[in-house]
C-alpha cells in the first residue's frame, strides 16, 4: 500500500510518500513541505496548497490519502487554516477517486511511539527510526506527514474488517416491514 500523509496546514502543509504492508518494514518515497506565504491573499494560498499536493499525487500515484484530523484548539485563526488545508487534499484526493483517511494527533502520535501524548521529538526520532532514516526530517510538518502515512498502514488492516463487520451485520439485521398507522380511538370512561 502507497499513502500521501498530509499535515495539513495554511503556511506549511507536510507531505510524506510511505509504502508498505502492515508488520512489514515501510519504505520512505518522499517528504517535503508545500509552503505558502503567511502574508499572501487566502484564496492564492489556497491554490498553492492544491497545486502542490496535486505535483505529489502526480509523481507518487499513492493508493490513498491520510489526512490528519482537524481538532479543536484556542486559536480560531490557526484552525480555521488548518481545516482549508485539509479540504484542500481531500479534494485533491477525491477526484482522483482515492480513499481519504482521517487520524487525530493522537492517534498517530499513539500508532508511531505507544504514546497519543508524544512531543514532536518523539514522533520525529519514531519516524526516522521506523524507516530508517539518518536524521528526523525537518520541519516537524514533514515528520508529522510520514507518521499519518505510517499510522493508516497499520491502521488500515484493521479498519477495513470493522467496516466488513458493520456492513456483514447490516446486511444480516432484517429489516421490519412497515406498518399502515392504525388509528387511535379514544375509550370513554
């Protein structure tokens, strides 16, 4: 399996290429950051953002895109940025009719080092120790992009036989056929 992780965000969006199969060692293709300038006009930006990621669907065919979770944090401002970049690669994904998958930090954070509390130093030597890399890469956004691909590889396995259960077990609830609504008489007393 080949995953495009995406750390998204407005000024820097992480991007890392990871192929392999689950308990299998993973092999880095690519990583790098697609950057925006802060003082730039919002819908510029945006049409950056979406031309590189579409340069990295382009040249590393991925099977499917992680993307990292929009969650909640106490800058509006940082937020608001961080869930048009994430539309922005599901996007991108979408009409090139591949599967986007969602991690939390801390899922990823708990899938790459046992921990969903780990730092960025964590996560960055995890990474570089899981595919054998010489040195974290840099920035943390690029780290943080390989280590969404690396959760939804070992991730995916898993989730994959939870949605055939639920869809096995719809599949097998019957279903109650529908009633006429039958009229209420009231009952004198």
């Amino acid at each position: 399996m080949r995953v495009l992780g995406v750390d998204p965000g407005l000024t820097r969006c992480g991007v890392g290429v990871v192929e392999g199969v689950a308990g299998r060692p993973l092999t880095m293709l690519g990583v790098g950051v697609v950057r925006t300038a802060a003082d730039a006009e919002l819908g510029h930006r945006l049409v950056a953002v979406e031309r590189g990621i579409e340069e990295w669907l382009d040249e590393h065919r991925p099977d499917c895109v992680a993307v990292e979770r929009v969650f909640a944090q106490h800058n509006v401002r940082t937020v608001m940025g961080t869930a048009q970049a994430s539309a922005i690669a599901m996007l991108c994904a979408a009409r090139r009719g591949l599967p986007v998958a969602l991690h939390t930090p801390s899922e990823v954070k708990a899938a790459v080092s046992g921990s969903g509390r780990a730092d960025k130093a964590q996560v960055g030597a995890m990474v570089t120790r899981l595919l054998r890399l010489d040195a974290p890469p840099k920035p943390a956004d690029a780290a943080d992009a390989l280590a969404l691909a690396i959760c939804h590889i070992w991730r995916a396995p898993a989730l994959n036989r939870l949605q055939q259960a639920h869809a096995a077990a719809a599949a097998r609830t019957p279903r109650l056929p529908r009633t006429a609504a039958v009229p209420v008489r009231k009952v004198p007393r």
